[in-house]
C-alpha cells in the first residue's frame, strides 16, 4: 500500500489500453503488482477493470496482487461491490458530509445521492464482515471535498455525518470554490472535532492529519524548516512541501507550483506543528498510535498478499 503511486484512470482508456496497461504492469519487475484504479463508476468500466486483473494473474502468475479502486459505484451493483471485497480492494468513495452539503455538491462530482453512498459504505463494511475482515482492516475511505456548503454546514455536523455513515477512513481536501486560509480554518476545527472523538472511544482517521504526522518523521513540533517533510525535501519546487505528501494529495493533471495547493499544505503543515506543541499535543500523539495500529491491522490483511 504505497503511497504515491501512478494510477490507472479508466474512463480515459479503452479497454485494449487498459490491457496493454495491465501488461506492462506484469512485466514490471517488482514482486508486487499495485494496481491503482480510478473510475471504476459504471458496470462496463468495473468489466474492464475485471479484465484488466484476470489479465495479471495471467500474464504474472503467483505475483501477489494489491488492487486499490477509486470509485462511487452509482452505477454498478452488487455484483460490483462482492467482486472488490473478494479481491480485497482497498476502495475509495466520494463522501460529501452532510447530506445537504453532499447533495449541493452532486453536480459538480457526479456522485450519487447521500443515502446510496451511505448504503454502498455499509454494504462494503458488511461484505467485508462476512469474509472476517474487520471495519478497520476493510480501509474503506471517504474523500470528502470541502466546499462552500461544507462551511456552511460547520465542522461538527460534518464529521457527524462521517461517523453516522459508518466510515472509519476520511481525507477532507479543499474544493476549488473555497480559499486556503477557509479551508485551513475548517480543517482546524474539524481536527479538533475528529481528536475529540478518537479520545472518547471511537476511531475516525482524518487521513491528511495522519499523513501529515507519518511524513514528518517526528512527533515533535518542529518547526517547518528542520522536518523532513520541509521545501527542501521536495523535488517539484522549493514551495511545494513534502513530495509524499504532493504526490497522494495532489491530483496526477495538476502540476501547478507555488498556488493554493501549496498554501493549503503549508498552511497543514503549520497548524500540525501548532497543535503539537500546545495542550491538545498529548492527545494527538496518542490518537496517532492508535491510527497507526489501525494501520497495522491493515498491513496485516493485505501482507498474504505481499
């Protein structure tokens, strides 16, 4: 499950590409086959992809295979959802929070509506149940877009609705109608929110924080210059921030350097630095072994596959 990794972008290839793709994925010489896909949204595109995976276990038999999909399954069926958890997908689905908040923002993502994202979450968890993988080892995660609607709804009921519709796993990133230092100031508050909630008993894994954590290298709250997730680690430019970071945040077509996305990881990477080093530091660092935990447990589902 490495971070950074190309991805594979359905809707932009035929299925011969999708093949030849798959192709050179087996004859790539690692011992592992990661196939990072996305677009998966429609019974002929979960078709291809099902072509693509017989096509390695084909062309490299007996190499280990670690499939993750990003999808919103609107139009696909349960057909679909069994076949993801018998190959232990790793699924990614687009969750807009509240479900006034979820639905404004349907015409721009073309998810489906709240209640059926909701009920693909749940079927997910419960097919994975069946098959005694845990919700925590499922690694079912929801990227929730935050938009203007998203503020408006406020940071508790949003990450309420995280927890309401059975997620264990949720990336916030900021949607392009709202400005970093908005976005910045909902995240805070939302962190808080989703610390709050750790500390009480459940498990909610904000994962910008917990990548944010992880690519620091340290617990400490170190100022941004000396962390090994500084501007001078970064390969792309030197306002960037932390290349990890760049390449699982940052969308493969956007390569714009020094803008927002760099003021909004900045800006992250500040407001991690600030909370550790304040009251609330003690608790995030133990709610950060507990997400590393959850980490572990899946590690441990996909390690009989690697």
């Amino acid at each position: 499950m490495s971070l950074g990794r190309p991805f594979i972008e359905l809707a932009a290839l035929s299925e011969a590409a999708a093949l030849a793709r798959a192709d050179r994925l087996a004859a790539a010489p690692s011992p592992v086959v990661d196939l990072d896909v996305r677009g998966a949204d429609s019974l002929p595109a979960v078709g291809v992809l099902q072509r693509m995976v017989d096509r390695l276990h084909e062309r490299a038999p007996g190499r280990p295979l670690v499939l993750s999909v990003t999808t919103n399954l609107g139009a696909t069926d349960h057909a679909a959802c069994d076949w993801l958890v018998q190959q232990g997908a790793l699924v990614t689905l687009a969750f807009d929070g509240p479900r006034e908040a979820h639905e404004a923002n349907r015409a721009r993502s073309g998810a489906p509506a709240h209640e059926a994202v909701v009920s693909w979450i749940r079927l997910l968890h419960q097919r994975f149940a069946e098959r005694g993988v845990s919700t925590v080892a499922a690694y079912v995660t929801g990227v929730l877009t935050v938009t203007g609607h998203t503020l408006a709804a406020g940071a508790d009921a949003t990450v309420g609705s995280c927890v309401e519709a059975g997620l264990t796993y949720v990336l916030l990133r900021r949607g392009e109608d709202v400005p970093p230092p908005a976005f910045l100031t909902f995240w805070r508050d939302a962190v808080r929110v989703v610390l709050a909630r750790n500390t009480g008993g459940g498990l909610l894994v904000e994962k910008r924080l917990a990548l944010h954590l992880e690519a620091r290298g340290s617990l400490d709250p170190r100022p941004r210059a000396e962390s090994p997730a500084s501007c001078a680690a970064c390969p792309h430019d030197a306002t960037c921030g932390s290349p990890l970071l760049r390449r699982y945040l940052l969308e493969e077509d956007e390569k714009r350097c020094g803008g927002a996305w760099c003021a909004t990881s900045m800006g992250t990477f500040d407001l991690v630095s600030t909370l550790l080093a304040s009251a609330e530091g003690g608790a995030l660092r133990d709610v950060y072994r507990t997400w590393m935990a959850a980490r572990d447990a899946v590690m441990a589902r996909l390690a009989p596959l690697r």
